[in-house]
C-alpha cells in the first residue's frame, strides 16, 4: 500500500514527470524562419500524424486528437511564413476508413490553405514507417522540415536519421510550458502529470525499441544479409 501511494505521488504530485518531459521537450527549440537556410530547394513540411477519429457528425477540426491539431497549426505557421512550401501530412487509419493525412489535409483547407500546397501520404503507421515513405514518395532532395510533438522529436530524429534523411526540427504541441508561475505548484496532484509521464514512458520505450531493432539489422547485415 504504502508502495502504491508512493508511486501515485511520484507520478502525479511531483516535479519529476516535468523534469523527465521537459528533458526530451527541450532538445530542440522551436523553429524560426530565420533558421531555415535557403539554398533554393524545395521545403517540404512533414506533419506527423497524432491522432484522430472517423466520426463523421463532427468537422475534420473536431475529429483530430488536440495533439494532431497542435502539430497541424505549427506545420500551418511555417507554410505561411515559406511561399512555395509543401505542406505534407501524414497517417493511415487503422480502421481502414479516412486516414488522418487526409483529415489532416481537410483541417488545413478550412484553416485557409490553398490545396495546391498540401500533399499526403496515407499508408504510414508509426513513424518508422512515415520516414520510409516520405523517402519512397519525395526523396531526399528537398528541405525537410519535421513537425512533430516536442517530446516525441528526439526519437523521430532519431528513425528519419537512419533512413539517410537530415532533417530540421520543428517541435509542437510541448507539455511542459513556463508561465512564471511558483515551482511550488509542481507539488500538487494533476491528472495532467500522470498523462505527461505517461508520453515520457512511451518515448523511452519506444526509442529503447527503435535502438534495439537497429542493433538487430546491424547484425543481420554483418551475417551477409542486405539492408532493404
């Protein structure tokens, strides 16, 4: 019992989801035009896929999670201020109904973007995958620009990276804001904390597993095997 109440305070009254969240939020900053050089290629700005649902009495900017549509506003942001952009969204459904790039697409167009600037990619779904079809549909001749969650960023560096691919970190949707309010309120219980550590137990492992599969293609590789 006392163990439980323990972990219970440790996840939802305590600094230690912040200091955890904010350790992977804060690898890179956010994104200015300014840091984009321009070298005369094309810029295209990738939007990860966060979430959505197929619930068709809703507008497409209802049916995305808060975490794609924070994603989606800061691709949004960027196009804006990059004329001649490509804005390209991305996600499957795993329900085999309307993938969210195609969502994701639907909300730019009423968000007031011209449809001549999007594109999709509609068949990844997880972002190993997303990395391997941006390189199969685009290439690796033009800018990219990665639009993802700040705490996910670090691992989907990581896996666009081991596709052969460079691109700019352009973090959205952070969990961790400072506001200049007391550090004391770091003390008190939130549902929020337990959710954050959630997201930060998610990353590790999934970039512990991203790190693991590599070693195993590394190996295979050295037995004579030819990467894909």
């Amino acid at each position: 019992m006392l163990a439980a109440v323990g972990w219970l305070f440790i996840l939802s009254a305590s600094p230690v989801p912040v200091l955890l969240a904010g350790n992977l939020e804060n690898r890179y900053e956010v994104l200015q035009v300014q840091d984009i050089e321009q070298t005369g290629k094309a810029i295209h700005l990738l939007v990860l896929g966060g979430g959505h649902t197929n619930d068709l009495r809703l507008p497409a900017t209802n049916q995305l999670s808060l975490t794609a549509l924070g994603r989606l506003a800061e691709g949004i942001r960027l196009q804006r201020q990059l004329p001649g952009s490509l804005l390209i969204t991305s996600g499957w459904s795993s329900s085999g109904r309307t993938p969210q790039a195609e969502v994701l697409a639907r909300t730019a167009l009423l968000l007031g973007m011209d449809s001549a600037a999007i594109r999709m990619q509609a068949n990844p779904g997880n972002t190993r995958m997303e990395a391997a079809e941006y390189k199969r549909m685009f290439g690796d001749t033009a800018q990219l620009v990665l639009v993802t969650s700040a705490i996910h960023m670090p691992r989907a560096m990581y896996l666009f990276r081991r596709e052969g691919l460079e691109p700019l970190a352009a973090p959205a949707s952070h969990l961790v804001k400072d506001d200049g309010r007391s550090p004391y309120r770091n003390w008190l219980p939130s549902a929020g904390k337990i959710r954050m550590m959630e997201s930060v137990i998610h990353e590790v492992g999934g970039m512990v597993e991203a790190r693991m599969r590599n070693d195993g293609e590394t190996e295979r590789l050295s037995d004579g095997e030819t990467e894909r």
